[in-house]
C-alpha cells in the first residue's frame, strides 16, 4: 500500500458510524478515528535500503543486541561478530534472505549458551541464502544451529561442541539443516551430540565436505535426503561415524542417490550416550558406516577401518522393530553400491543389540560388510532381487562379508545346525554405474523485494500509544472505543498470565470466514494481546501488572508481529525487537479450598523473529488464535451471546455458514463443552499444532496436531520420535495407548527443562490442570500393544 492509499484509508476511519460488538458500542469523533491508526510502517513506494557490514562484540546485553541486528537486517547485510565470548540465555532467530554471519574464526568468536533458558536451539534460521562462518557456538539446550526450508545455505568452517563432554543431556543435532534445498557444509566441526554432530535430513542437493565429527552419537547423517555427496570428511570416536538412513513418517520420505566417498572414517567405537527412545539410540556402538532403509547409496573410495561391530552395517528399518504406520514409506535398501573402499580391522567385538542377537550364533565375530538380508519380498525372484536392486560389493581388498539372513536366524535352527550365513561375495559381484555427483544451485543475489520487512520493523511505532489501542479513563488504562473484545474457547497457555485480546479492524471493512485456518482479515487490521500478572499496586492497571502487549498488524505485504514491553510505573511499552527477559512473582488470593500461593517466574518476551517461529505456515505469518471454531463461544461482555453469532449480525463477519453448521472447539477445562477427547485435541491444537502441523515449522517432524486430523497416526499413537534427543524421555513412541508415562507427549508437555520441554517457546512452567487432561485422555485409549516392526 502507498503513502496516498494509506493516509486514503486513514481518511475514510473518519467518516465511519457505529458498530456494535458483543453488547459494546464503538463509536468514535473524528479526531480520533484519524488518529486510531499509526503513522504507516511501510510503503511500497520507499527506497530499499542498502545493504550494510554490522559489528558486534560481547557485552552484557549482547543477546538483544544482536537479535535486534538479525531484526533488522535486510538482504545482503554482514553481521560481523569479533573475537571474543559472546554469552547468551536465549535462542537466536533469523528470518532475513541474503544474510551472512561472520566470526573471526571458530577458536576465537564463539557464541555460549551454557546455562540456556530460553529455546531449544541456539540459532534457528528460515532464510533463503543464508551463510554463517568462522564461529562457534557451544553448550546449547538443544540443537545447536537449525536452519528449516531454506533455499541456499552455507555452514562453513563452524564449530559446535557440548564442552562437557559426551552426554546424554546434550542437544540432540549440531548442525542441523532439514527440508532445505542447495546445502554446504564446508570446514565444520561437531563435537558431543547427544544424536548427529552433522546432520542433514529431508533435504535435496547436498554437499558435506572437510568436516570433522568426533564424540557424537552419530558423527555424520544424512536422512530422508535426495541427493548429497559426503567427501573428504573425518569422522572418528563417534558411537557411528556416518549414517544414511531413512525413516517414515516423514514429509519427504524414500531418500536416495547418496554418495560417500574420499571419507577417513575410523575408530568409531564411543558408547551410545542417546537418548533411549530415539531412532539413533539403537544403533550398536563401533559402527563404521551404517545405511538404512535407503536407496541408490554409492560408497566408494573410502578409508573405514577398526569398528568393533562391523565397519560397514547395512539394514532394512524392519530391524528396529518399531511400528511403521505410513503406506508410502519404503522400509528396504536397495541399489547399494560398495566398491574400491580400503576395509579392514571390523567386528572384533560386536556390541549393542546386534552384537547380543548375533554374537552367539556368529562365533562373537561380525564381518567388516554386515548385510542383514531383508529385501522386499514382492520384488524378489527365487529369494533374490533383480541386479539392479541388489547390493554391489567390489574391490574392497580383503573385507570380509556377511548376509546374515536374519529371517532364518532362530534358535531351532542354529541348535539343528541349519543356520548358515551367507558369506560369498559372487552374487554381489555387480556392474553398477556411477551415481551423478550433487550440484548446487546459486541462490540469487539480493533483490529490493526483499527489504520489506526491514522497512516495517525499522519504522514501526516506538511506543505502544502511538497505536492508540488504549485510553485512560478514570486513571484506569481501558481499551479504545474502536477496539472489539473477544476471547476464546481454549486459549494457549503462557506461564498463567491473563489475557486481554483486542482486534481493530479499519472501519468500514470486516472479517471473512475460514473453515479451518483462522479468519481471513483486511489490510489495516491489529489484532492485539497484553499479558498480565495478579498484582496489588495501586496504579493504572488495577489488580494487576501489564507485562508485554503483542500487537500483529496486516499490511499489503502481509502480517508482522511486534512486542512491546511495559514500564515498571505501568504508564507506556516500549517496543521490544529483540526480546527481553522480566523477574515477577506474584500472589494467587486465597480460596475456599485452599490458601494463598505465591509464585516466581522468569517471563520471556518473544523477539520478533521467534514470533514467526510459532506463526509460520508454509513460508508466511499468519494469525494462529482466532479461527472459527475457537472463536465459537461466548462474548466476553455479555456470556449468553455467542461471539460469531454476534460478529455476523454486526456485519463484521462475513461469509459465516448457519450457526448449526459451524465447528466448534471444546473448551478444555469444562467437560459440559465436550468428550474427554474433543477436550484434550482441543488443547492440543491451541498449543501444539500452530507448529505442529502439515504447514508449521515443526511439520519435519510428521507430527499434526490439528484437530480436524483424524488419522492416530499422525497425531502421535506409536509414532517414532524424529529429532526429539533429550526430548523422548526414554520413550519410543509420542503415544502409547493407556501409558501416558511411556509417551513422549506427556513427558514433554510435564517437562521444565529447555530443549526437552514443550511448547519449548513462550513456556516455563507447568500447566498442571492440562497436563491431567493430556493424561487422563491417554489413559482412556484402548490398549494396543506395538506390533513389533510390521504395519
């Protein structure tokens, strides 16, 4: 929108009449209405600005400082970061295309987030052609850099590491591209991972190489990838050193045409320190390279030497015997190619479930290539795949092979002495044509399109009344005459704050009906939120203490979102970019049955690139509360009119079908608003599934929590977790009917700790009275026990 058709629109709130909103008339003068919105905060008719080199250096307030810089950035700036410690409590959050972020180098700017309070992450970035280099960043809650759906992405000469040492505790992923497409990573070191030191999952056109992994879990993995080349690379004292696997669920599944090549991959012989539950605890310690599940993987041209269960492990998903609930997924490995590799020096002393289940009967020795023959029986002919499925093996030297035909590995065979693995390497002595190698894609250079956010946040109002969203009357902070109340069924928990939800529309225009996604509203639109704590203080906020008023505002460009964080007098908020942190404590007043109880918290205050984090579906920010069917209950002025009914007659709503026919969510904590399960998908869809969904920053994960997916599948019940580390708890499954203390879900939404916790932004403490919802819904499931590895 330009200047003109702004100061248009401002012009028009002016000649506007009344409307009536759930029993309270919004009139205003004309005066005010011109003044009800700010000046604009963006204008397609501004010159982009130009692209800047910034520098930072650590100091006490760095963690804002920076966030502010990452805010404001704009495509094809340099944040420099000098030498030095950089000491942060909090995650990072980029959103700008086009960055770059420089370190003086990986042993000199490093960037701690020892003692992390805030987050999951230590570095969460969804731009496009995003590079970081010449940094480190250590002691993270939990993965140390993600970056999710991006195009272009470079991590060059980066070094992550858990400083403790190897540890369960530690974050699950150091580097940690996932659903992104032209990615290298160049240089990089990764050490301590309580999963994968250098892990890139449902990725396409990938590129690892001169990288060093050593005392992960896994040191290097590639998952539900579509091409990657892994070179050059050294990986060593890693539980594994490279794994290429594949696992269902997923929204990019049956990965392939991976190659592994040029790589010194030796002495990986750590003990597993994952998380139990996770995929990646299964894997047996003093694995060279393991492939699972994958297919078209040429390995080749490699040094894979002294692994005490077997230097290469190759392995259908069916061995983990874990449920598999997804049609499309394809549990086999096929099209493996191993040749011209230096092996020696494997299965000396096979360890973890493999080496218990196949020590015995093998003379406690596996072979250095370890094949557990499970194939796909609808593609086999006499027991055996066509060549070109079948596994190639070629000019290893002297490395000793194995099929193990795990099928025919039961006790009354090898005690009839009928077992007989398979040991000859001439059926696998196949032609097999090279794998084309990764090519990355030049992302394009920085364009002025991409400044608007910039533009936006760098203009924005200042202080919270420049939006006239409120009036003092009476001394008493009241909201303004053109602001409508609302409130909903199951509101998203925030560490037991109170709530106030306002939204402005320009006058003249209304909203429009949405069926599953919240309501479709116009340019101009404010929809606001201020957060509140019980507080004695006689000021202008009577019984309470404002913390933060979120306000996201629609322009042509699409939503922002911005805080702002109120003064200790309770007279202004003052915007807030980069986030902040506030000590309160306050008093819950006594009842009839019980006594008073005070409480402490240390509220975060989001910056506005973690807003998107929660905000984002498929790419843009969007409005995640106000949908229809959690906006369909009663006004907040008068309980016996319902909201939607009332907006429609108003004619601020449009488009709404008949009452009847409108969904409606439960509320969660009034069991006469709906069954036990309709109340817990409730909950779980207001404060999961905003990530946790087909579109949401979470959707790597295969996990939807929407109410309207019908499928147990994929709400969670015996879903394997995917990048959960820490998170699972020790558990196998996000639910297990009837045991909820064996479920993931439960133990993280019971869970205070960063990196384990969920919703692990805008969450501290424990929402006890839900939690015995999630609880009692998981206990009322039909028990079921896990068919073991089979659909």
């Amino acid at each position: 929108m330009n200047r003109t058709a702004y100061q248009s629109l401002a012009l028009s709130i002016s000649l506007t009449a009344l409307v009536i909103v759930c029993g309270l008339t919004m009139s205003q003068s004309t005066s005010n209405a011109t003044a009800s919105l700010p000046t604009p905060v963006t204008s397609a008719e501004s010159p982009a600005p130009a692209p800047r080199t910034i520098q930072l250096g650590p100091s006490p307030d760095v963690q804002y400082r920076f966030q502010a810089a990452l805010i404001d950035a704009i495509p094809g700036d340099v944040i420099e970061l000098q030498a030095g410690l950089y000491r942060f409590a909090g995650e990072l959050n980029i959103a700008c295309d086009n960055l770059t972020i420089r370190g003086a180098g990986h042993d000199k700017t490093i960037l701690s987030f020892k003692g992390q309070l805030a987050g999951s992450t230590g570095m969460t970035s969804t731009g496009d052609a995003f590079l970081i280099e010449d940094l480190a960043i250590e002691d993270t809650a939990g993965n140390a850099i993600k970056t999710i759906g991006a195009h272009g992405v470079t991590y060059r000469n980066v070094r992550v590491e858990w400083t403790g040492g190897p540890l369960t505790s530690n974050g699950a992923y150091g580097i940690y591209p996932v659903e992104c497409q032209n990615v290298l990573i160049d240089g990089c070191i990764s050490i301590g991972a309580s999963d994968a030191g250098i892990y890139v999952g449902q990725s396409q056109d990938v590129i690892v190489k001169n990288c060093l992994a050593t005392k992960n879990v896994a040191g290097i993995e590639i998952e539900n990838t579509i091409r990657a080349d892994v070179f050059d690379n050294v990986a060593t004292d890693n539980t594994s050193g490279i794994l290429v696997f594949d696992l269902p669920g997923l929204v990019q599944k049956n990965g392939r045409q991976i190659r592994v090549f040029r790589n010194n991959i030796h002495d990986n012989n750590h003990v597993n320190f994952a998380a139990e539950g996770t995929i990646v605890a299964g894997v047996p310690a003093g694995s060279g390279l393991m492939l699972m599940a994958t297919d078209d993987v040429e390995v080749f041209d490699n040094d894979i030497v002294n692994h005490m269960t077997s230097n290469i492990i190759a392995v259908s998903y069916l061995i983990t015997e874990r449920k598999i609930n997804d049609d499309e997924y394809d549990p086999f490995s096929e099209g493996i190619s191993i040749h011209d590799n230096r092996i020696s020096e494997g299965g000396g002393n096979p360890q973890g479930q493999l080496g218990k289940m196949l020590g015995p009967a093998l003379g406690g020795r596996l072979p250095d290539i370890f094949f557990d023959g499970l194939i796909n029986p609808t593609k086999a002919v006499d027991g055996r795949l066509p060549a070109d499925l079948r596994m190639s093996i070629r000019n290893n030297g002297a490395a000793t092979f194995m099929n193990v035909k795990i099928g025919d590995l039961t006790p009354a065979k090898i005690l009839a002495g009928k077992y007989v693995p398979e040991t000859d390497l001439q059926p696998y002595d196949l032609e097999r044509a090279s794998l084309p190698a990764a090519e990355l894609t030049p992302f394009p250079e920085p364009s002025p399109a991409g400044n608007t956010a910039a533009v936006v946040y760098r203009t924005a109002p200042q202080k919270l009344s420049e939006w006239n969203f409120m009036k003092l009357t009476d001394g008493e902070w009241q909201p303004a005459d053109d602001m409508q109340v609302y409130q909903l069924n199951t509101p998203l928990f925030s560490d037991y704050t109170t709530k106030h939800r306002y939204v402005r529309l320009p006058v003249g225009e209304s909203m429009s009906w949405h069926e599953t996604q919240a309501l479709e509203f116009p340019i101009g639109t404010a929809i606001v939120k201020t957060f509140a704590y019980p507080d004695a203080t006689n000021d202008s906020t009577p019984g309470e203490r404002f913390l933060e008023t979120r306000v996201e505002f629609r322009q042509e460009s699409g939503w922002y979102g911005f805080s702002y964080q109120w003064n200790d007098q309770q007279t202004e908020a003052e915007l807030c970019l980069g986030g902040a942190a506030v000590d309160v404590s306050w008093t819950d007043p006594a009842s009839t049955t019980s006594a008073a109880q005070a409480h402490t918290n240390h509220y975060q205050i989001p910056n506005a690139n973690q807003c998107l984090s929660c905000h984002e579906q498929n790419g843009k920010y969007v409005p995640i509360g106000p949908t229809a069917r959690n906006l369909n209950g009663p006004c907040v002025a008068d309980s016996a009119v319902n909201q939607l009914e009332q907006w429609v007659k108003t004619g601020v709503l449009t488009g709404a079908p008949q009452s009847a026919e409108r969904p409606v969510l439960a509320t969660f904590d009034n069991e006469a608003s709906g069954s036990l399960d309709h109340r817990a998908r409730a909950w779980l869809e207001v404060n999961c599934a905003h990530c946790h969904n087909p579109e949401g920053s979470a959707r790597t994960s295969g996990l939807d929590l929407t109410s309207i997916q019908l499928d147990p599948a994929k709400f969670g019940v015996f879903k394997s977790p995917v990048a959960a580390g820490k998170g699972t708890g020790g558990r196998r499954y996000d639910i297990i009917p009837g045991k909820p203390d064996d479920s993931i879900l439960m133990y993280r939404i019971e869970s205070e700790e960063p990196g384990a916790r969920m919703p692990n932004l805008a969450r501290s403490m424990v929402h006890h009275e839900s939690n015995q919802l999630i609880r009692d819904w998981i206990l009322s499931m039909p028990v079921v026990e896990e068919p073991a590895g089979q659909k």
